[in-house]
C-alpha cells in the first residue's frame, strides 16, 4: 500500500501536539519521506470503562499515520492493566483481574471510533498484549530484565520520590516498562506514540527493539492536557472529559474549565490552525471575552466527536440551562410510588451512585426541588400529577411523578 508523503502532512505530524521524537525528528521524517509504510502504535491500559478527552491527541496523531496509509494498531493492554503502570504514581496501584481489565475495555472501540476507522480500507487493528505476555515463561522473564539494572528503574522521578519518603516500591511495578517495552518486540513496530508522561516506559521498549530485534524504534511523544496545577488529565486523576459523555454534559464541562485551557484545548483536540489558534490569543489579550472563546471550542469538539447538530443541540441545552435558568422541556421520569427519603431517591432514580454521594451533594447545597435548595438529608419527598423536579448540580435532571 502506497503512502501519502505530503511534505505538508508530514510536517504537520512531526510538529502538532508533539513534545518530542526519539532518537531524533530527522531519522522519523526521513523515512516518512522516502515513503516508507511504518508500522504505528498506541497503547491503553483498560484500567478504567472510558476513554477521556485527553487520549484525543493520541487517538488524533494515530489516525495521522493511518490516513496517509501506515499500518496502525491500537494495543490494549489486557496483561499490563492488571499490573498497573506506577507512571506518575506516588503510591502503588491497585492490581486488576483480567475479567476486570475486560470489562472496562468492553467499548473502548466504540469511544475511539469517534476518531479512528475501524472498518474499510487500511482499518485499525486491535491486538490484546496478554496474547503474548501471559504465555512468557520465567526464563523469559529473567531474560528480559537482563537488559536493564536496578539503578535505571531506580532513577525514575516517581520512585525515587517514594525512596526518598521511605515509600514502598514493589518488585511488579520495576517490571511494568520492561512488559511495555516488550509490546514493541512482539508486534515488530517502527514508532510508538503517546504521551510525554509515558517516555520512559516507552523509550524501554526503545531498547529492547535494539537489543533483542537489532531493530531501531522510534519514539513520538506529545504533549499532555493539564489543568492550573500542571496535573495531566487522567482516569485517576478525576476531573476530565469522558469520550462517552453525552453531548450536553461534555459541551458543559468544557464551558466550566478554567480560561488557561482554552488555548491548549485548541492545539490538542481540534483541527483547527496554529494560526487561527493564535489569533484567539491575540483576541482574548485585546479583550475578547474568553467566554465567547469557550464556547466556540466547546461546539468545535462536540461536533468533531458527534456532529455538528448534536453541538447546536449541546449549546441551546447550556443557553437554556445555564445562562437563561431554564430548565430542560424533557427529561427522564421517575415513578415514586410512596413517600421517601430524598437520600434514597437520589441513588433509585440515578442521579447518584450511592447514598454517600447523595449526601456529600446535600451538604454541598447541590440539589434542588423545583429550584429550591435542599438543606438537610432527613427530607422525605413524594411524586405530582404534573411532576416535580429533582436536579442535581447543573445539569442533571429528572422529574418526580405519582404512580400512574
């Protein structure tokens, strides 16, 4: 299959989103040049049931290489997610079941096929690394940690951090980049993309390409979404943007972020220019509300992973609810077939996971009957013939009818 080597398109994948490229940019584009088909992949730990926003970029760059016609694949990590990756991590993760790592990773397909094809020509391929983790023998195990000493896994910032705090590290957790690095050696690629966070594990895998395939990887890191406290968005972490979420609430979430993400959103999950991106800098400086700004980001994404009148729809639901305070005309019923408790009605009609985050939203004077303020869990609330509303935060909804 012939490749696409545009020096435009080239350049833009070299440069969008991009932090660094190992060993060197030049050994990369060269190959793109000379019109070489490369071999592609991104990796997951299924560790959570969704995929947020801030994989966009990697899921964006893999679907780069796919459109210019690379062979793609997208690993998920059904052997490394139960371990663990301890990337960033001030204390050890909590170890998985495979049947776990399974069903969270039940719809990643069907989140990422927002951004990637999976079908047609020059499809994704979807490969589960515990079809060749799970088969190593300890021999193989020992040879594979032949390759590197105590003092490199000792230097990562995050346990030696935990050393220096008399932190426990666990010997699974030295072995979790040379399980990664091995992925590169088992599917024979040329280029492994993700984020800046992951250079280490990635640069393993480096490596033991060298060393056991005499093979040069390259690595293409990028760039990470942070919030104000540098913190990289993350399923652990909390605070982001599912890929799942419904166009209303991913349109809200991203009008509520905090200003100084505006730009990096533009750069990491739009299509839209460097200099069109630039120019809502220049904007804003000279007074432009950012607001105004937000909210053409947040139509920008919604309809780049539904469409485009699923983000009109987004944005009259936020003008509706938000900046005019109306509530929604529909919205889902609840049956209350007698007289309860608000802390139960909050879990049985769904607008809470449990009775624990149905009073934290009390105390926090998040609920609201009818647009009052609830003020105490022992409320006991009934159904209406013509409804009553029941909203949690802004934009959760559901309306309390009488048996019929």
């Amino acid at each position: 299959m012939a490749t696409d080597i545009n020096p435009e398109k080239i350049e833009h994948l070299l440069t969008r989103g991009v932090d660094t490229v190992y060993p060197k940019r030049e050994m990369l584009e060269a190959r793109l040049k000379k019109g070489e088909r490369l071999r592609i992949y991104v990796g997951f730990d299924p560790t959570a049931p969704f995929l947020h926003i801030g994989h966009a970029l990697q899921l964006k760059k893999l679907k780069e290489f796919q459109d210019m016609g690379h062979e793609v694949i997208w690993l998920i990590g059904s052997f490394t997610g139960m371990i663990g990756d301890p990337t960033d991590k001030s204390a050890t993760r909590s170890q998985l079941t495979k049947k776990q790592v399974l069903e969270n990773a039940a719809t990643y397909k069907k989140q990422a096929s927002k951004i990637l094809k999976f079908t047609g020509r020059n499809a994704v391929k979807i490969k589960f690394n515990d079809k060749w983790l799970s088969k190593m023998s300890f021999a193989d195990v020992v040879e594979l940690a032949s390759h590197f000493t105590v003092q490199q896994m000792s230097e990562r910032d995050m346990f030696a951090n935990r050393l220096k705090d008399g932190k426990p590290i666990y010997m699974h957790e030295f072995m979790y980049p040379l399980m990664q690095g091995y992925d590169s050696v088992a599917m024979d690629v040329d280029v492994e993309i993700g984020g800046s966070d992951q250079t280490f594990n990635m640069l393993a895998g480096r490596t033991l390409m060298k060393s056991m395939a005499g093979k040069e990887k390259i690595v293409l890191t990028l760039k990470l979404l942070t919030n104000d406290e540098g913190k990289k968005m993350s399923k652990s972490e909390g605070g982001f943007i599912a890929l799942s979420d419904v166009p209303e609430d991913m349109y809200g979430k991203l009008m509520a972020m905090n200003d100084s993400m505006i730009l990096p959103y533009f750069e990491l999950v739009t299509d839209m220019s460097m200099e069109e991106i630039d120019g809502k800098r220049i904007a804003m400086e000279q007074g432009v509300n950012p607001r105004d700004v937000k909210a053409e980001l947040a139509h920008m994404v919604v309809a780049q992973l539904y469409d485009a009148s699923a983000a009109d729809a987004a944005a009259a639901h936020f003008a509706n609810i938000f900046q005019k305070g109306k509530m929604p005309d529909e919205m889902e019923e609840f049956v209350l077939s007698s007289e309860k408790n608000i802390v139960d009605v909050l879990v049985e009609s769904g607008l809470t996971k449990s009775k624990s985050e149905a009073r934290r939203m009390i105390e926090q004077k998040a609920v609201k009957i009818d647009g009052v303020v609830v003020t105490g869990i022992d409320m006991n609330i009934v159904g209406a013939k013509d409804g009553v509303v029941l909203q949690r935060g802004k934009r959760h909804f559901v309306r309390l009818v009488n048996k019929r």
